[in-house]
C-alpha cells in the first residue's frame, strides 16, 4: 500500500484541537448530524465528482460514510483498504440526518469520486513524550490552540509524512500496520542506546524502539529522522545509531536535522550554529555515505541544509553536494535539499531568460523589489542575485526572528508582526518612494494564516505599503515578480 502526497493535516489537527470554525460544522444541519460527528468512525463528505459513482447514488458535501460492507472507518487508510472491489456497501448519513446503505459500484480504473474533509475520521493520536528538545514545548503562549497539539500519530506518519515515535502504539496498532501494509512509515529515531533515549525521549522510548524494531522484522520500511542534540546523541550515540540503522535494510534513509531552539527556553544555549561543530557532522557521516553508495547506491544518511551553511557559510554554493545527492528530494519537508533546489531553481531561470525579464520589467517600471526570507537563506540568495542582471532591482530583506528568537532562522518560521516591521523600517529609509515587496508563500498556512494569526493584510497594516504573496520556487516567483512589474 502507498502513501499519497496529501498536504498537512491541518483539518484533522485544528478539530483535534477545537479550533474548528461553526462554519464548517455541517452536522450543525440536525440532531442526527450532530451525534454523527461525535462519532470517531464517521467520515464527513467534503466533496464530490460530478458523473462520479457517489454522485450517481446521491452523496454530496455533508453527509457522512459510516461504514464500508459493515466495517466502521477509523481514518482515510481504511476507506482505501476497505472500499478497493468494484462494489461496495456503504452506510451512510445524510443531510437530513437519515442513516441507510447503498451500494456503489464502478469501472475498472475508475475512483468513487468522494473526498473526505480530513485524513482521520477519530481522534488523532497524540504524543506521550517528554522529549528534551521538543519544539512545541518552545512556544510562546497565546498561539493558535492547534500549534500545541503534538501528534504522533502513525497513520498521519503514512499519508503526510510526519515523524512519529512509535511509543504509543498498542498491539493492534502493530498488527495493523502489518496486515494493511501502512508503508513507508516516518520514525522519529534520535537514539538507539537505552539510556540516551530515555533521557531525550521520556520513559516510553525503548518501547518506542522495540515496536519498530518488530515493524522492520515485519517488512515494514521508513524513513527515519533523528534530532542531533548537542551532548546528548551525537558522537559516538549518533554513529551507534547509524550502525543499528544500516543494519536494517527496511530503513530507506535517515535525515539528521539539528535542534532547533526558542528564546521561551531555559535548556539550550547553541546547537550546531557553528562552522566546527557542523564541519564535525558533516565528516562524521561521510563514511556512511560512500559506504551507502557503494553498496545501495545512494546517499542514505543526509545532513539538513543547516550544516552545509553553517559548516562553508561564503562558500556554500560551491561545496553543496550536487542534485543527484538527493535523489527525489524525498526530504524536502525536512530541510534537506531546500538549498539545492533553490540553486537548480534559479539556474534553470537563468537558462530560461525568466531572470532577463524580471530585470527588464522592474528597470522599465523604475521600481525595486524586495523579497523576504529568513536569515538562513543570506549564504545562497544573495550570492545568486548579485551575481545576476537583477543586482540592484531584487534584493533579499533578511528578518531576524525576533519573535521566536534562539536559533530559528527559516523563513517558513517568520511570523507577521516581524515581517511588517521589516518592511515598514525599509519602506521608511526610502522616503517611502514606491517598491515592490514579497513575502513567500511558506509562511502562511493552508488558511492563509500566519503563525502569529497575522493574515497578509495584517502585515500591510503594520508595514503601511502593499505587500505581495509568491511562490516559494524562484523559477515561479520571478515570473509573478515581473507580472507585477508590468503593471505597476
């Protein structure tokens, strides 16, 4: 069975959280609605395909699936395994409340046309940890309730690709993952020693490693990620856990990211900011990679992008491992191959004349523009651009974090109230004379919110000028760039 390439699951943790809206609350139609969404097993209907085989029985946004020949749904997993025949019997509420069975039937090569208003229907299985470095524990107070939720839960593992312990998980649990073949899963590893994991991980964790451990046994693959905390799992923990990892083929690979940290913290003071202790990282797990290479032919253990930045800082472009490196990005989401795809991005803009054209549209329109970004990105963005026609005309506008402080550096972290007042602080040394600005698309999420629960309109308040959402590729927000060049 294979995992999609669904989006964050944010329906299912803002409902787990509370935060859904009375908008969205369609059981709101009738008594029998509202028990129905009390339900941890009924599926609410967010939409349906027009000509489709759940059109053609009736269904439409709102109603619920109960259940599939008989079989309650826990989560969109088991809509997926329950409903592959050509025909099924699916029970149903609807929007008037009425409950009854129909049965959908369809071609070969033919979907039911339904999606469903999240990816699990239950509960979503929460974290049991106490773990040291947990960012969660991090955040100021007075964020959106679904901003401290932690999940852990090993469906969402599978759909979306969130890392999980595995320290809550039941025999059931076990046996499920077996038989539906929930594959790949996404293992928060951090350490194999016992005590070292413990120590990070709380008193749940070799339960946590011994449940993987028999998934694996199983034929059960993952990818695993582990937290480098300084002190704690690096060293020789980190080259112990690399071993225990190669010697499981049914890991696909490890990503190594380093801890990150908040001001709202008393705990840590650094991590791997440094060019030594990221130099250090890098050569440590240089042989498991020619060995990995050699014998799987790829990589298998990759560093997030932060160690190749801090480790060559002026020097990064040049010492970045090249594309093939990465394979598929498959580790994208986890700040590993951002850099690369950023480079590759803007050389194929470069190729494609879309970097001529943003230069000529801003000098024909006498504007400059200014794109956000977190300070992460000075050792590549800046060195691209200058090296470019737009020197100039674009210019990065790096945001310290003052919000977050500590070590959180990534554009996708900034939040409202620093980005307006970036942009008001410039705007203001021009003499408030006419530029274009852009905030990426990151920082914002699927309800264009951002972590502060400033919307875009906030940020133009606070900054007082127009502000622009782009993509987040070069290639895509060069080209909105110049579009909004020519018709300024």
């Amino acid at each position: 069975m294979k995992g999609s390439s669904l989006s964050y699951p944010g329906a299912d943790i803002e409902r787990a959280a509370g935060g859904a809206s009375d908008g969205k609350d369609a059981c709101a139609v009738s008594p029998a609605l509202l028990a129905a969404s009390r339900c941890p097993t009924h599926a609410l209907i967010a939409s349906v395909r027009a000509g489709s085989p759940a059109d053609d029985a009736g269904f439409s946004p709102g109603c619920y699936i109960t259940s599939v020949d008989g079989h309650p749904l826990r989560d969109v997993i088991d809509w997926r395994w329950l409903s592959g025949d050509f025909s099924i019997e699916v029970g149903y509420i609807d929007t008037d409340g009425d409950a009854g069975t129909v049965e959908l039937e369809r071609d070969l090569g033919e979907d039911w046309g339904i999606e469903f208003d999240g990816l699990v229907f239950d509960d979503v299985i929460q974290c049991r940890n106490a773990c040291t470095f947990c960012f969660m524990h991090q955040l100021p107070k007075g964020m959106r309730r679904s901003l401290y939720l932690r999940d852990d839960d090993y469906r969402l593992s599978f759909l979306v690709g969130t890392f999980v312990t595995l320290t809550n998980l039941g025999a059931d649990d076990e046996a499920r993952i077996v038989e539906q073949r929930i594959t790949p899963l996404h293992v928060s590893l951090q350490a194999t020693s016992p005590e070292v994991r413990r120590a990070i991980i709380g008193k749940r964790a070799q339960h946590g490693i011994e449940a993987f451990d028999r998934l694996l046994s199983a034929g059960i693959e993952a990818h695993v990620q582990i937290v480098l905390v300084p002190g704690a799992n690096d060293g020789d923990e980190l080259s112990a856990s690399l071993e225990w990892a190669w010697a499981r083929p049914g890991i696909l690979s490890v990503g190594i990211v380093p801890l990150g940290y908040t001001r709202f913290q008393k705990r840590f003071e650094h991590s791997f900011d440094d060019p030594a202790s990221s130099g250090r990282l890098l050569a440590q797990i240089e042989p498991f990679q020619r060995r990995a290479l050699s014998e799987r032919g790829v990589p298998w253990v990759h560093a997030a992008d932060e160690f190749y930045s801090n480790a060559y800082g002026a020097d990064l472009i040049d010492r970045l491992p090249p594309s093939e490196h990465y394979g598929d990005f498959g580790l994208f989401e986890d700040g590993i191959g951002i850099i690369r795809s950023f480079l590759d991005d803007w050389h194929r803009a470069l190729a494609e004349g879309a970097v001529k054209r943003c230069a000529q549209a801003l000098s024909a329109s006498g504007k400059r523009a200014y794109l956000v970004a977190g300070t992460a990105q000075r050792h590549f963005l800046t060195p691209s651009i200058e090296a470019s026609c737009l020197r100039g005309l674009l210019e990065p506008l790096y945001v310290e974090n003052e919000y977050f402080g500590g070590n959180v550096n990534v554009t996708g972290l900034l939040v409202g109230a620093d980005v307006g007042a970036a942009i008001r602080r410039v705007h203001r040394e021009r003499g408030g004379r006419d530029a274009i600005y852009l905030v990426p698309r990151v920082m914002f999420n699927d309800d264009l919110i951002m972590l502060d629960d400033k919307r875009l309109e906030d940020v133009e308040a606070i900054a007082g000028v127009e502000v622009n959402m782009v993509s987040c590729s070069p290639f895509d927000y060069l080209r909105e760039l110049t579009a909004l060049a020519e018709r300024s």
